[in-house]
C-alpha cells in the first residue's frame, strides 16, 4: 500500500519511476516466492492435521500385541500417512529459505 503511495508520488520523475518498478517487481517476486511454499505447507500441516488420529488408531492396531497394550475398539481400515506428505513438507520448508537467498 505505501508503495503504491510512493509511486503516485514519483510519478513525474521518469528516472526513480522506473527503478521504483523494478523494485515492485522484485518484492511481489519474492513475496510470490515465499507465499507459494508457506501455503503448500500450512495445507501439509492442515492434512496431517485431520488424517493423525486415524494413523494413530492404526499405528495401534498394528501394534498393540508386540508392545502390549490394548487394542483399539474398533477395527479402521488400513490408513497410513503418505511418504510424498512429508517430503513435500520438508522440501517447502528448505525452499523458504532458498528464496531467500536470491
């Protein structure tokens, strides 16, 4: 928003109006760059989110004989988290910082 306000008010110097462009242009490039990975990830942590309690029940069914523990009351259907899930959420956590770099 005060950029936008900068650039009303350099609008006459053609000179500083072009390096104010291309400086929008390189913060929404990053902020693209920053934004993208960040929502990748909270939807990652949102799908972890809802889908744990069953990995657990899981987890637990196919467990509770070897650690002796009870087992669950009612038998879920086989679900088990995704490899992809977290390689995904790793490698937008690493690219977060690569952006920042450039």
């Amino acid at each position: 928003i005060s950029l936008n306000h900068v650039r009303q008010v350099i609008q006459h110097d053609g000179r500083n109006q072009e390096k104010l462009k291309k400086f929008m242009i390189r913060i929404g490039v990053f902020s693209g760059l920053y934004l993208v990975p960040l929502v990748t990830l909270l939807g990652c942590y949102v799908y972890e989110l809802v889908n744990r309690v069953t990995w657990e029940m899981t987890w637990f069914s196919d467990h509770c004989h070897q650690y002796r523990i009870p087992c669950p009351y009612q038998a879920n259907p086989k679900a088990r988290p995704e490899l992809a899930l977290f390689m995904i959420k790793y490698l937008m956590t690493l690219i977060v910082g690569i952006s920042a770099v450039f």
